[in-house]
C-alpha cells in the first residue's frame, strides 16, 4: 500500500468525526455491552446497545482513527442486522490488510488514508468487534 493521495492521516473530517462521540453516551445498563481492544496499538472500545441494535453508546479510549471509526460506526448501525455487522467486519478487516475493495459502509471512505497505516488496521475494526461481542452475549442469553 502507497501513501494516500494528497493524504495526511490526521485531515479536519477525520479529526471532526472525535467531536460526534460526545452525541452517544455509554450505558452501563444497556442490555447489550461489547468490547474490543487493538492488539496493535492497545486501543479500547466499549459498546453498549440493546437487542437489534437500538440506540447506541460508546466509551472510546483510542486514537483519532479508532475514534472516527467509532463514530461512522455509530452513525450508521441501527437496526442492522448481526449478520450484517459479522459480514461487514471482515470486510472491512480485507480492505485494510489485503488491499481489498472498500466495504459498503456509509463515510467508510473517510478513514481511506489509516488503510496505509498498519498500526492503525485494529483501531479501525474496534466498533465492529465491540458490537459483536455485545451481539454475541445476546444470542447467548436467548
């Protein structure tokens, strides 16, 4: 993988997307909660949520990537389906590490540039493997 076009990592949209996680407080007596961490770069991510992905919370220790990506997670998710979210984190684990296609994913498109940065692949996947931990243990719980 090349350097992004014209592409610093850290650009204004990527860096504004921080500002959205102050719109999806964590709660800690959602239903559903989920975690994740980066063996990478030791980020974490913690996702609380209710059955079929209702209303999301976040409680975000990572990067400005992590953090963007958890945000254009969170404003995309609701009411998808696990098998969506399973589908869409290997997708998107793809496009960062073989150079895949870009996934379908709404704004995925704004973290293009981490893609050629290695240390960053995890930090990226954080919200995806969040929910499917939290999706996990509510299939359990069935």
């Amino acid at each position: 993988m090349t350097a992004p076009p014209g592409g610093a990592l850290y650009s204004p949209a990527l860096l504004g997307l921080a500002i959205e996680l102050a719109g999806y407080p964590f709660d800690e007596n959602a239903s559903l909660i989920g975690e994740a961490r980066s063996r990478s770069c030791g980020s974490t991510l913690a996702l609380s949520t209710e059955p079929g992905i209702g209303k999301i919370g976040l409680r975000v220790t990572a990067c400005a990537v992590g953090q963007a990506s958890a945000a254009i997670f969170a404003r995309h998710a609701t009411a998808r389906e696990p098998a969506e979210i399973a589908d869409l984190a290997a997708s998107i684990d793809e496009w960062v590490t073989a150079d895949g296609p870009q996934p379908d994913w709404p704004d995925l498109e704004m973290l293009d540039a981490a893609r050629a940065y290695p240390a960053r692949h995890g930090a990226i996947l954080l919200p995806w493997k969040a929910a499917l931990d939290a999706l996990s243990k509510g299939a359990a719980e069935r």
